[in-house]
C-alpha cells in the first residue's frame, strides 16, 4: 500500500498526499493507502491551553493517525523500550500510534488542531493510565525490541 501507515515499528510518519492550485490546497487520507485500519471515529482536540499535556495512556488495541491540521503540537510516544518526541506541524503529514504504544501530546501552539483519526469507537476498556504498569508489562513480559 503506497505511503500506508504498515511497519515494524509501532508508530511512524506518514506522508499524506498534497494537491495544491490557486484555490489552496487539500490532504487526503484513505483507508488501504495512507492507513492499514478502517477509519471508525474521528475526532479533534483544539484550544488546548498553554502547558496542557493530553493524552498520558495507552491502548491495547486501538490504531490511530494524528495530524495538525493547525498549528503545532509535540506527540511523545513510547514503545516501553524507546521513548521519541515527535513534532506535528505540517498538514500533509501524519503520525501513525500502534497499539500498546503510551502517548502524550503536548506543546500545542495557540493555533493548534490536531485531528485524530481512529480504528474503532471510544472504549474505556481499552485504555491504560498508568505508566509504569505498563512498563513492567513491556520489559518483563515481551521481550526486548526487535533489532
């Protein structure tokens, strides 16, 4: 699948085509090309106030696409081996969160929108809060990373 959201690694950056003209420009995401998941919620987070931070959990089965669509934001994801801050501030570009990956999202400009699209609808029980929990899950139950 050409620019899919498909790899090893549990979250990666992918580009989402542009097509620009004198009306301006528009960004497409599609099921089976820029994301391997069927797209079953979408929802957005705007007017995030300065030093916020969003997010702080991590779920077991759910694969979302994040994008600013809008300003800026700083996407933290950790695997449970390898911790990446991630800055989201162009529209044609999206970061794919696999499951069992903890996120946080903060850094938001003023002007930010981030738009998340989602492979299922809200279930609580597919939620984690807690960090270290999870990482004792990762470290002592899973192995280590693959190389």
């Amino acid at each position: 699948m050409t620019g899919a959201a498909a790899s090893t690694r549990s979250w990666n950056l992918v580009a989402l085509p542009r097509f620009v003209d004198d009306r301006g420009a528009l960004t497409v995401v599609e099921t089976g090309r820029q994301v391997d998941f069927r797209i079953a919620r979408v929802y957005y987070l705007y007017g995030v106030p300065p030093r916020t931070v969003r997010g702080g959990h991590v779920h077991h089965t759910l694969h979302q696409l994040l994008v600013a669509t809008s300003g800026a934001l700083d996407a933290v994801v950790d695997d449970g081996w390898r911790r990446e801050t991630i800055r989201l501030d162009d529209p044609s570009r999206g970061l794919y969160i696999g499951p069992m990956v903890w996120r946080e999202l903060a850094g938001f400009t003023a002007d930010a929108v981030c738009l998340v699209l989602a492979s299922a609808g809200h279930d609580a029980s597919d939620y984690s809060y807690d960090y270290e929990r999870f990482r004792r899950y990762i470290t002592q139950g899973a192995g280590g990373p693959e190389q």
